[in-house]
C-alpha cells in the first residue's frame, strides 16, 4: 500500500518500485493515509511533513513502524498516542535526541530504547516489552534502515 499527499507522487512510487526494482507483489495506492495503516503489519514513513501523518489509533497491535523521514527537530510523522505506546529503538541515540521530533516533541527521549549498534551486539531482548507498537525511528543511512528493519522484525516473528 502506498500513499503520499500527492497522487503523482504515488503513482512514481508504484512505478519505481516496480519497474526499478522489480518487485512484482502488487502495490495499492490508497486515498489516505489511514487507508495505507490500517491492517499493515509494517508501515514506512518516508516524509518532509511537520505534522503527524500516522495515529497510532489506526495501528493494530505488533506493528512495526520504521520512520526514516521528518528529521528535524519540529518535523513530525508519527503522533503522540503512536510514540507513547511504542518501544523505541533509533540509529543513533545523540542524533535521535537532537534531530528526532518524533522523540522530541512527544516527549519520548527516556522512552528510547536503545540504538542499533546495541542490537547487533546484544540482540533485542523483549522487543516489544509490553507496549503495543515497536518504532525505529533513523535519521541516518538507508541501508541501516533495511538491516534495523530485518532485525527487529525477525526478533518480533520469534
């Protein structure tokens, strides 16, 4: 499922995806952002917005959310009821608590968890340690979006 503000915008994301990258899986383009959560087991946020644009009243529980855009400090992609009810994990705790306004603003900072160095070293542990939702919330490299991303879900599956 994908969804962006722009319906050009989804449509080169289908495309890309697709013809790029040749995933054959067939991609939905929702009117809605709700559309796009509802139901997911996963969810990516890739986004400039200084707003929220995914509730965690819209997430059923055991998603995983892995937020790779809104990397300023007054940027937002995930909403307070979301960050409160996650077990955090981030790349980087120093860039998390200066950049993340996911963390920041939701008042999230004691709420990290740890960072991906500690989980490929340590492991994960509980991952999601009683809370409904587990956030990975990076403000750096993508390929540590696609790793973090395999390893905590993996971890969750188990």
């Amino acid at each position: 499922r994908v969804w962006s503000r722009s319906a050009d915008n989804v449509k080169k994301c289908i495309s890309d995806v697709q013809l790029d990258h040749g995933i054959k899986t067939p991609l939905i383009a929702c009117e809605s952002a709700e559309q796009a959560c509802v139901g997911a087991d996963v969810i990516v946020t890739v986004s400039l917005s200084r707003e929220p644009v995914v509730k965690g009243c819209w997430l059923k529980e055991g998603t995983v959310i892995v937020s790779v855009g809104a990397c300023r400090p007054d940027w937002r992609e995930l909403d307070d009821e979301l960050m409160h009810n996650s077990v955090l994990y981030v790349d980087s705790l120093v860039a998390a608590k200066a950049e993340s306004g996911d963390i920041i603003l939701s008042g999230s900072i004691d709420r990290i968890k740890c960072d991906i160095c500690h989980i490929i070293k340590e492991g994960a542990g509980d991952c999601r340690e009683g809370k409904k939702f587990i956030v990975f919330k990076s403000l750096g490299m993508a390929v540590e979006d696609i790793i973090a991303l395999h390893l905590v879900y993996t971890k969750y599956l188990k």
